[in-house]
C-alpha cells in the first residue's frame, strides 16, 4: 500500500484543497499544528480535520482519481444525503479539537468478501478501531491510489442510528464507480462514497481500520 507523506506534506496538501477554509481554520493554524505534532507522531500517522468542521459531504468532491477520460472528482451517492449524520458507533470516540492523528492504518484487504457485520468483532478482536468515514475520505485525499480498482474499503465506525436507536443497515464505503445507474456514465471512474448493507458481502471491498487516533 502507498505510505504516507509527512505531516507538514499532509497540511500543506489540506490547504492546497482548502480543507482549512471549509473547516473555518487558518491555514498557518493547520500548518503549525502539523510541525509539532511531527516530534512525537508515528511514523504514518494522518492529520485528520474533526468532521463537525469539516464534513464528508464537503470533503468527497476534493477526491480525485485518474482515467482514461481525465481526472474524475468524487462524490457521494445520491441515495446517502444524509450521509454528515453517520457519526461514531459505540466504543469508537474521536479525540477533542479541530485536528487529530489516525495511526497505524490498515486497509483491510485480507477481510474482502466479509461482511460488516462479520468485519466489526474481527477488527477489535485484534485490538484495532474501525476508521470513520471522514478519517477514510482523508487518508484518500493524501495518497488517492489507496482506492484502487478491486482494493477498495468500508469505514464501518461510521453508522447511522435511527430515532427508536436502532442501528440504519447501510455501512458506509469509498469504491471506484463503474458509471452505472444513478452515477452516470460520465462518473465512471470517479472515486465514490457510498454504502452497503450490513449483511452483505462484497469481493473488492475490505474494512479499513486503524491502531488508535491521537489528539491535536
């Protein structure tokens, strides 16, 4: 899988995208926040923007990946409009503040053809966190060849709890979109947020976890 690039490389790719602006934070805040926390972090840890800022919604159009026709945006299915509600499941608590640290990401590909709902105890059996959907959208926006075709991923700590508090069965994922249906012809190719059932399983998509998440 492609490495990181280093944290400042990472804020100054942020600002190139205006994650700051969308989030509402100075790019020299961003910037600055990186190259302290550049002493102590890990090394492949990624500086993720709390999603109360800056929201997958805003965030998966500034997803890019190459085709054959040209560079394709990203986007969210049109059937996920609530797609800013899914928030943290039980067990998964992200740190205070605007910025924070995802380490030790795995994209899961031994898990594909498993479904979530057999991925979930499997990824804390092994004393990880499943990744939330915005922590997935940001480890795209730094080394976009992590969605390649056939090697794609769920982030399943993201979920939707419905009024009664049951849980919504979609799970949420970032896939290549073969320009059918709703898509569109002309987004073949472009990477996509989207969703699964809980229960079902599909062969190119694994479940993308990580070792723990730091503060800012």
């Amino acid at each position: 899988m492609p490495d990181l690039p280093d944290l400042a490389a990472q804020a100054e790719r942020l600002v190139a995208l205006g994650v700051p602006g969308i989030a509402g934070l100075a790019p020299d805040d961003v910037r600055a926040a990186a190259a302290r926390l550049a002493a102590t972090a890990p090394v492949g840890a990624l500086l993720v923007v709390d999603p109360r800022l800056a929201p997958p919604s805003a965030l998966a159009p500034l997803l890019r990946l190459p085709a054959r026709d040209g560079e394709k945006e990203g986007f969210v299915v049109v059937d996920m409009p609530d797609v800013d509600r899914f928030a943290p499941i039980e067990g998964v608590t992200l740190p205070d503040g605007p910025l924070s640290l995802v380490v030790g990401l795995d994209r899961g590909d031994d898990m594909a053809s498993w479904s979530p709902d057999e991925a979930l105890p499997e990824i804390t059996g092994r004393g990880r966190t499943p990744l939330l959907l915005h922590e997935g959208i940001h480890w795209a926006l730094q080394v976009p060849e992590v969605v390649a075709r056939n090697h794609c991923y769920m982030t399943i700590g993201s979920r939707l709890r419905k009024p009664d508090g049951r849980l919504d069965t979609r799970t949420p994922a970032i896939w290549i979109s073969n320009g059918t249906g709703r898509d569109g012809r002309e987004r073949r190719g472009a990477p996509k947020v989207g969703w699964c059932w809980a229960g079902n399983r599909h062969t190119w998509l694994g479940f993308a976890s990580a070792a723990g998440r730091l503060p800012a």
